[in-house]
C-alpha cells in the first residue's frame, strides 16, 4: 500500500484522453471500480480511481466552450489538457502533488527556484454514493515548465478531503489499492534540476535511472532503451514528441491473481511476469498499467 499521504507526494497523475466514456468503460474492464463522472468549471469532464492515499484521474475535455473559466496570467487549465490532446497526444498530461497548504507550499517552490503560473481556487459538484450531491473544494498552484509540458506539475490542495476519499470507491475488483511509481522517458538529466528544486537531497541517481521518493510514490526517469527492457512486450505508449512523457503508472494490488482473474474474464490481454503484470497502454488511455505485489 501507499506510504501515508505527505507533502508533495504523488496525488494523481492526470490521464488525459480524447474519447472519455470509451476510456472509462476500458477501466472499468480492468477491474477498476471509478467514481462517478463529474464535470470541472473549465470544460473538462473527471472519474477517479480512488486508493487510500492517491488516485488516477481519467480527464478529458467535454465543453472547450468553457475554455478561459478560473483562467489566472493567462492559464487556463481546460485549455492546458486540450492543447496536450490537440497536439495528437493521449496518456499523462499532467501530475498532481498533495498539499495541505497551497499558498504555503506554492511560495516555498518559488522560492526553490520553480516558477508558478498562479493559483487556482475552484469548486466541482459530485455525486455522493448515497445520491447526495455536494462540492468538492480545491486549490491548485501551477508549476507548468513550457520545456517540459508533459513532464510539468501542479499542487494540489482538497479542502474537503472527506469528499475525494470515499472508502466505497476504493474497493476495486482487481484489487489495486494505490500508486506506487510513475515512470517518464527522458535523458534524465532532464528532469533533475526541477526534481531537487522540490525534493532536493532525496533525488537519486543512477546511472540511466533519476529517482526520487516522494513519501506518497517513486517519481523516475529513465532513458528510451530501459523503458524498451523495463516494459518489454507491451511496446510504449505512442507519442508525437521526444520531450519528457509518462509512459507507466506502477500500482499495487492486493493480489495479482485477483488481478489476472479479473483481466482474464473481461478478455484483456497482459503479459504476466514474476512479481508484476503489465497491461499496455491501448488499454489504459496510452500509459503502461504495471501492477505489483502488495508486499
């Protein structure tokens, strides 16, 4: 399981997708049990895998009329994902990093060295498993590095936690229960100075390998030919651009023959190997599903 929630430990990674209701029922095969859809102020519309101490967000665009709603310098965060898709690009947009306190936490990476692009404040109306409905209240900063667009970042602040970890959507039928790592392709000294400008000595190096443990998930980065051996046999996820990109979401699961079960009666092709299963990543929304052992 996921180490306890921390400060800027793995949120969610946005999995950003063009066709969001065919995406979701594909997670839904893979034993995913997802929240129910909600909608963002911005145009987008949302369904999360929920685990005890993060999640995956499936996003994609439903309105791009509202387009320039909670716009702050000039960012505006539907825009941001339909660009990402515009660009002819599907999978990990963007990474959420957990914070309790947003303008403290978005001051003190400025201060690293990240430069912001503002703070968002906003409100999203859910749907409770009851049928209640009520307002998720969120505060986000924005760390987006034109250089690295699909490898960037922002904070994420839930004011009303209660409302995103709902124990009833953490029982997933494949038994996932949280995030364990997320892997991008990349020279990765790329991505080290952004690295120790938020986690500073913790950022480790080895050889073709950058890590860094967030206290919530292992962010890494590893060049094109490990990612090939790493995830050999699922082929990587397809993108048009050589920048820095997600290719793997690393997931515990309290079982992986609960896991291959699951996957075997829906008719979802994975490679099983010792220890991990992999599923690829025209399952998932173009990112690589590595699900591990709990232990």
């Amino acid at each position: 399981m996921a180490a306890a929630q921390s400060r800027l430990g793995i949120d969610h990674p946005l999995v950003t997708v063009r066709n969001h209701p065919q995406a979701l029922e594909k997670y839904r095969r893979l034993g995913f049990s997802p929240s129910p859809i909600s909608y963002h102020p911005w145009g987008s519309v949302t369904s999360l895998m929920m685990f005890p101490n993060n999640f995956i967000e499936l996003i994609g665009i439903d309105d791009p009329t509202k387009f320039g709603t909670n716009s702050v310098n000039g960012f505006c965060f539907g825009r941001q994902l339909g660009g990402f898709l515009d660009r002819g690009e599907e999978g990990v947009s963007l990474v959420a990093l957990h914070s309790r306190d947003a303008d403290a936490d978005y001051a003190d990476l400025e201060r690293g060295g990240l430069h912001g692009q503002g703070r968002i404040d906003f409100r999203r109306r859910m749907t409770l498993p009851d049928g209640r409905h009520d307002e998720a209240v969120v505060s986000l900063g924005l760390f987006i590095d034109p250089d690295l667009k699909d490898a960037s970042n922002f904070i994420c602040h839930q004011h009303r936690p209660e409302l995103i970890w709902v124990k009833s959507w953490q029982n997933h039928p494949n038994g996932a229960n949280g995030i364990k790592a997320i892997t991008y392709v990349t020279t990765p000294g790329q991505l080290e100075s952004r690295w120790m400008a938020m986690y500073g000595d913790a950022v480790r190096r080895n050889a073709n390998v950058l890590e860094v443990d967030t206290g919530c998930g292992i962010l890494r980065a590893v060049d094109q030919a490990t990612a090939e051996q790493e995830y050999k046999g699922t082929g990587l996820p397809s993108s048009p651009t050589d920048r820095p990109h997600a290719v793997a979401i690393t997931l515990s699961t309290r079982s992986l023959s609960q896991l291959t079960s699951v996957l075997d009666s829906n008719k979802v092709p994975f490679i099983g190997l010792p220890g991990r299963v992999l599923v690829g990543p025209e399952e998932a929304g173009n990112v690589i599903l590595e699900f591990v052992g709990d232990d």
